[in-house]
C-alpha cells in the first residue's frame, strides 16, 4: 500500500488528510505515476457545434482540420474524439487532448497555421460554432484514479507508470486527498466566470476569464473490451444510474455550482461510435463537487453501484481524473456557439461602461 | 453563523477540519451548549433482559426498581426508559441514565443499594437477564446536532442551550469535526473488547474491557408532538429506510466495525410505548462509522429522506449524539444475557492459561 501523492510530490503538511495512517481502503485501486520532470500539463476541448444534422459532414471535416494540426510540431501527446448533443439540442464534436509541456503547447497554439485558422473570419461565417476549453494544471492540482493497471486513458497517458494498490480512495474527500496540493491548500475558488470578450447573446466570438480552482472531472467507462456479462452490467445497471446523474448536472448543475457537464461518446475520425464514454464536467471549485457528490441521490446511486461492482470488474475500465488549475491557465474562447455552451451560461456579462 | 466547537474548547489545531472556511451548509442545523465547567458526562445503559412475553411484568418491576435508585443520592439528572427485540427474539428493557459528574455517579454506583443489588447471588436466579454499558466521554470527546432548539434529548439534557447555527454539518466527516478532540487527535481505536471474567457461552456473571475510543451513537426521532402530515412522513418515508439500516447493523454490524446496534422504543415505566424512538449503537471507531455511514446503500437512504425532509421539519424532532471514550472510562458488565448481547458477541475470550 502507498499514498497516491508521489515521493517526490509530498511535502511538509499544513492540512491534514481526511482519514489517519490505520485507514484501509475497502479493494484496491491505482492512480497514474509520471516522470519525475512532469511539472504541468495541458488539458485542451477544441468543439466543433452545429445545431442541424446536416452539418454533420462539414462538422467531422472541420473535427479532421483540428486533429490535422495536432501532426505539426509541438502538437498534443494524445488526444480523443467524441460527441455529444447538448441540452440545447446541437450537435458537438470535441476532441480532448493532453500536453506534457505546456511551453510546447504554447508554441503550437500561436503557429501561423493554429492561430491563423482560428482568428480567421471564415470562421464567423461557416455556420458551425467553435469553442476551445483548456486548463493547464500542474502535477500537484491533479490527480487520478484507475480500478485496473494498464493503457490508462486521459491524462494517465502523460502519466503512465501505474501505482501499487493506494491508501486514499473509498471515502468522501478522497479525490482532495490524492492531490498533492492538498497537503497544503484548501483549493478555494476565487472570482467569478466573466465574459471578458463579445456577448453570449450575439453569438461571433466570445472570450471567458475563469478563476483560480476552476476544478474539472473527466470520469470515464470504456467497455471496448467486456465481455457480454460485462457489457450487460455496463448496460443494465451503471449506464441508467450514470445517465440520470450527468442529464441532472447538465440541467441543473448551475444551482450545485457546476458550470457545464457534457456527457460525451467516444468516436473515430469519420463519427463512428466507439465503446467507449467520459463525462467532463466543469465546476467552480472541488469543495462543490464533493458536496454534490457525496449527497446529491442520482450520484449516491452511481457510487453504490460502483461499489457493488468493482470488485469484480474485469474488462470493464472505470476511472476518473480530477484536476484544479490557476485562473492565468485557463483559456475559454468560443466562435458562433449558443449561449449555454460551456462556460457561457454561467459567466458573468460585464455592464457596459 | 458558529463553529460546533464552543469557544472554550478550541485550541491550537494539528488536524484540519474537512472542509474550508468559506463553507456554508445547506441548512440549519444546531448543537448543544454546556456549561464552561462541565468536563465530563456518564452515560450508562442498564438493562433487562428476557426471553419469554410472560416475564415482562416482572422485567417491568426490575426496571422500575433501577430507576427508583435513581432517586438516591448522587442518582443521575436524566434518564429516559425503551424496550426492543433483539435478533435473538429476547426482549429488552433499558433505562439510559446521564450524569453530569462522574464523581456523583461513582459514588451513586458505589453505595450500598446499588452495588449490593447488582453482587446479588439473587441476580443469578431470578430468570432474568441484566447488563450495564457505560461510557464516560470528555466533553472533548463528544458532540450534538439537532434540528431543533428547544428541549434536547438524551446528553443534551446536560447540554441544555441551543447554539446558533453552526457550520459543521452537511457533509461526510463532520460529527468528527464538531467534536473537539478532533483538533488533535485522530480518536484511533486502540486494542480489542476482551472478555475478562466470565464465559459469554456460561451465562452468568460477564464482564467485557473495552478499549480507547469505542464511538457510542445515539441517533433519534421524536414525533410525539407531530401533526398527522409529519407522523405520516416518518411513518411512511422515515422509518422504513431507518428500520431497513438498523436492521442491517444489528444483524451484520460485526464486519462493519458495529459491536452493537439496538433501535429501541420509548416506553413509560409500565411498559407502554411512546411516539419516541432512536438507535443505540456501539463501534470500534468513529472512523468505521463514518465509513459505513457514508457509503452503505441503507444508511445513504436514510441521509437523502434526511436532506429531502428536514428544511420542512415542524414538530417532529430527528438528531443524533456521538462520542468517543477512553477504555478505563467504559464498563460493559453482564448476568444471564445470553451471549450476543451487547459488548459479548465480538469480545475476544481468552485461551484459558
């Protein structure tokens, strides 16, 4: 048994952890371990949005440009497609991708051909919506938690060494527990979500400011390989409990301090589904997802499922990554989308002055 | 808004409170104030105990007798009566006294009347069962909550004044941060319940040593002063996920870390039952009952109807009492009970030496 916080990552308390040294977790679970030099990573949403189906091709062809560019020097080090259709009613096609070094990422995102494709007025005219979500956390604001060993997805592909079985999972607060900054930092939000750019309403381009603690989940299945026991309790008895709790934050995750939960499907290129799917969910800080996730009923069903399954999962992939970042690593841009994407429905608009 | 912990027992943290100070709850929710210069509370069950319906009138005689030494000197300053079935089908009858002064309560236990009636060889013969388990918290070592202000049961007779509404509350850890202790001290269980005299399996006289921090929760309901609404709400929502969670503690607590778990009625002294009820149940630690607390299907049932029903709360009255003790401040002590009562069905029987 070992701590989820990495050697090199503990450091003189000044918060204690929730539970004391005898805690023993209930079965065991593993988190992803990076290189030592693994200081901060990038965490990048570029979403392709259109509210008819018959955009549908012109979509996955705007996705394939995105994905193109990740080919040219400092691109991502992984990344994944998916869609989903909001609350709204639109189509989204997103791909997630992870960066190992943020300076990298900066030097790709003002390449000619990443800047220029997105400061481009054609963009304001094809009749699809663009956005772009990215948070760069750095190794102590974030953590993970796998229930199997290898090929983890997300972020643990920037960290890929799996842990031996940890201390700090099987309790409520555990996630705050497994982040290194933890030892020291209560994580507390500060600022407001403020349209600094544009105006949600008008649609055209739009600019977030975010704030310190944003905290964001991405909480995964992948069934790619289950059986069809395993496919069926994925099915039969996690989807529905898990699909009542994401549709509930989606449409009313404001009121619980949740800025935007998009529960999305996996995808290859040409928009073909894949077994698998993850939600990310934005929220204004982690102290307001434990509360609503540790009371709120439609997930209390998900975690006692979970719970009553785990031990006996086999191919079968549950695992979530948790992470908080600094305002000034936060980037929230969005091209033509409507006005409850993302982080639009929550942000404040400024009175003209 | 107040800290749970009176200003008198605040002191220089090592151990953090789960959460921030810029949490909020969300709901009131209010503790017991004592006096500055009460240190210490006795709060002792005894029993009676009998297996067939025709003892019950004298079971009834033998309770009230405990109670009449109540009236002697030094005799506790509150006490309240209850009966159950055990899962043994035998019947039980307590009277749970609080005494403000340990000194008095050890001189009340000392004298004549009670020590001679309990060494009695006529306890042995009569047919009937008795036991008494007592703790003795810190005021350190204890805490409140009650969603109401006004007359508080149980250690809250000792406790009389309603704070304001304080912060400690609405999330998984918190009866572990309004205790005071809990500024420094991890309340680890140390040792294991030995049976020290006696043979469980005999009969007889048994007594039980405990060990530091066994938890002791009291956890009621009173809807004596309910209107029909509100007795309907605990009859038909309340009391069916409460039943179906204390049934499980009581019958599988042992793997849980529960050594004892009674849902007892409250009676009058000839027997008939009150609109009042509340669970009495002895664990290991306060950390395994928080564990199961906040992850068993039954008792997250329990604490969603709670979150869903009490903000609307007229007349029935729900709160709970949870403490902590040292081993040499417990007492678990038995004549003829048969042998899962209470302390004996996990204590440790030595090998004869």
């Amino acid at each position: 048994m070992e701590s989820a916080i990495d050697t090199h990552l503990k450091c003189p308390r000044t918060l204690s952890r929730r539970v004391a040294d005898d805690y023993a977790p209930p079965f065991p679970m593993f988190v992803g371990r990076g290189p030592k030099d693994l200081q901060q990573v990038v965490m990048a949403s570029f979403g392709v949005q259109y509210a008819d189906e018959d955009r549908r091709p012109q979509a996955l062809a705007a996705l394939r440009h995105i994905v193109g560019t990740f080919e040219l020097a400092d691109g991502p080090a992984h990344h994944d497609l998916t869609h989903h259709v909001d609350n709204q009613g639109h189509h989204n096609l997103m791909v997630l991708a992870y960066w190992a070094d943020p300076a990298a990422y900066c030097r790709w995102l003002r390449s000619d051909e990443v800047a220029g494709w997105w400061a481009s007025d054609e963009r304001l005219t094809e009749g699809l919506g663009y956005f772009r979500e990215i948070v760069a956390p750095r190794v102590e604001q974030l953590e993970t938690l796998y229930a199997f060993t290898e090929d983890f997805p997300g972020v643990g592909t920037l960290m890929p060494q799996a842990s031996g079985e940890i201390e700090e999972h099987g309790y409520w607060g555990s996630a705050r527990d497994r982040m290194p900054i933890s030892q020291t930092d209560w994580m507390e939000a500060s600022g407001e979500l403020t349209v600094v750019e544009g105006d949600p309403a008008q649609g055209g381009r739009v600019v977030v400011r975010g704030h310190d603690n944003i905290c964001l989940i991405r909480s995964g299945q992948d069934w790619r390989a289950a059986g069809p026991d395993e496919r069926d309790l994925y099915v039969d008895e996690i989807l529905p409990t898990l699909q009542d709790g994401m549709d509930f934050l989606r449409d009313n995750g404001q009121d619980h301090g949740c800025y935007s939960n998009r529960f999305v499907r996996s995808i290859d290129l040409d928009g073909n589904e894949l077994d698998e799917s993850y939600n990310l969910g934005h929220w204004r800080s982690l102290d307001l997802l434990e509360r609503w996730a540790e009371s709120h009923p439609t997930h209390l069903r998900i975690f006692v499922t979970f719970f009553r399954v785990v031990t006996g999962l086999e191919k079968l992939r549950l695992y979530h990554e948790v992470s908080v970042s600094d305002g000034r690593d936060q980037t929230f841009e969005y091209i033509n989308c409507h006005p409850a994407t993302g982080m639009l429905r929550d942000a404040r608009v400024p009175v003209a002055g």
